[in-house]
C-alpha cells in the first residue's frame, strides 16, 4: 500500500464550516502565508533595551574572561626563619594578599635559606643552628603540603612565634595548622630536608642580581630592594589583565633601590638576634 490509497479521513460539516469561516474573516490557514502582526513601539524599545542589556552582560562576561586567562604575577620570597624583618614581612605583609584576593593573580613561591653559607659541605645560618633547623622544617613543610594555603599558613604560625619570642613552641604549629608533623619530621630525619636546602642554596645564590639581604622579594624576576613592603603595587603594575580591587590606589615608587633603612638582615654577617615590639615597631638587637 502507498500513501495515496490511504482514505484521509474528512473533517466533521462543523469542523469544516468553522475553518470556512476563518477563511471569510481573513484569518491565516495552512494553504495561506501566516500575517505577521506588527510589534507595538513600546514593546519594540523593550526588545532594544533588552538587546543592549544582553549585549552589555556580553562583553563584561568576554573582559572577565580575558582576564582571568591573563597569566599570573610571580612573586618569590627569599628568606630566613629566624630573621625578625623576613618574618615581620611574612606575617604583616605577605599574609595581607590572601584577605584582600590578591593571591588570585599571584604564583607565590617561599624559600627558607636567606643568608646561610655552606662551609666544607654544612649549611651555617646567620642567625645560628636553631635557624638551620627552622629552615629545613619550612622547606619541609612546603615539600610536604605543596598546596599553598596550607603550608603558608604553617610558615605564618611559626614566623608569628618568632616575633614575639616563643619560637621554640614552633611545634604547636602543627596541630593549629593541619600540616603534618610526621611528614615533616620523617623528611628532617631522613636528610631529604637537607637536600631540599641545598637545592634551595642553589637558587639563593643563582639570583641575579645578587640578594644582598633578607628579605628579597621578587616580583617577576625583577627584586624589589628596599621597597618590598610595598610588593602589592608592583603585582598589579606587573599583572597584564584587569586588575583586582585590592589594586585600587596603589603604586610604585620610581626609585626602588635606595639605601637601606635597617629593616633588612645584610648578607655577611653572622649575628644572633633578639626581638623586641615597642609601639608596635619591631627593632632588633644584633650581637657579632
């Protein structure tokens, strides 16, 4: 059987007398072109505006998007534990880009060896043995918890603690952090906390130009000098996209390098340093 020896069947006389009457009256059927009715003009302006509404969201959603595909700023830290203006830089500086997000554009990377010298195969640290060991636990906390919220927030705990003197209590760390104190332990023990520091020497003293104190803060590849307080406007001149509100404000000093203020470690020298907080300035007292 083909389609034309179907019987199709015929509409009902009321059926049919309905669609002859929309015939009569001018309305469209099957076998006619459909009449477009024409827009009201204000209801023409409102599909404008929402045209342009849309088109607006558009383009914000693509700026958005360019930006956040725009490569992050590099920022390096090169320290030393037991340095007062390193761990002051730490703990009332560096921390302050993780409240205001500027960490969403910043590739941050933390290393724990700042003036230390190697001496027939031993690691010495300028402010004594204590500092080697606190340098080898943050190296291994970073080894051990590369996710950059938890093993800065091990370094901030311990830093704080030498600020205000109790850095032998840097073991509470662990419990108030959740970075583990086995995993640590077992990399000081076992001397993969050595190697870490050697590799670490190595990128200390392949810096070019050469740090000449602690803190060096690099941004970039270009260091900051004596302006590394201010490392937050040197992220966002660097940063490419559309900068973060935290950027609002800031900016850069022309004349980064200067002479030093005192709030630096100078490489060079061997000293064992106290700390003090007098009207929330930190100062310290050096013995050669």
């Amino acid at each position: 059987m083909i389609w034309r020896d179907v019987v199709r069947p015929r509409l009902p006389v009321v059926e049919r007398r309905r669609c002859d009457r929309h015939l009569r009256e001018g309305e469209p059927s099957l076998d006619r072109d459909p009449v477009i009715p024409l827009v009201p003009m204000a209801s023409g302006r409102l599909l404008v505006l929402v045209f342009l509404l849309h088109l607006a969201v558009s383009q914000r959603f693509a700026s958005s998007s360019s930006s956040s595909s725009s490569p992050k700023v590099s920022l390096a830290l090169y320290y030393e534990t037991l340095c007062p203006y390193s761990a002051n830089f730490i703990v009332n500086y560096l921390a302050k880009i993780f409240d205001d997000g500027l960490i969403s554009i910043v590739d941050v990377d933390l290393v724990p060896y700042g003036n230390a010298r190697i001496r027939n195969g031993t690691i010495s640290c300028q402010h004594g043995p204590y500092e080697c060991l606190l340098n080898t636990v943050e190296a291994c906390a970073i080894d051990a918890s590369p996710d950059l919220d938890q093993h800065f927030s091990f370094i901030y705990c311990v830093e704080s603690l030498v600020l205000k003197r109790k850095y032998l209590e840097w073991e509470s760390c662990f419990s108030e952090t959740g970075v583990g104190s086995q995993a640590v332990s077992e990399c000081y023990d076992n001397g993969h906390g050595q190697e870490l520091e050697l590799k670490y020497a190595t990128q200390t003293d392949s810096l070019e130009p050469p740090h000449r104190y602690v803190p060096w803060v690099v941004v970039d590849g270009q260091p900051l000098y004596e302006d590394y307080e201010n490392f937050e406007a040197y992220i966002c001149k660097a940063y490419s996209g559309e900068p973060p509100e935290a950027c609002s404000g800031l900016t850069v000093i022309t004349n980064q390098e200067k002479e030093s203020n005192g709030h630096v470690s100078y490489a060079g020298e061997m000293i064992r340093a106290s700390t003090v907080v007098e009207n929330d300035k930190m100062k310290i007292k050096m013995v050669i």
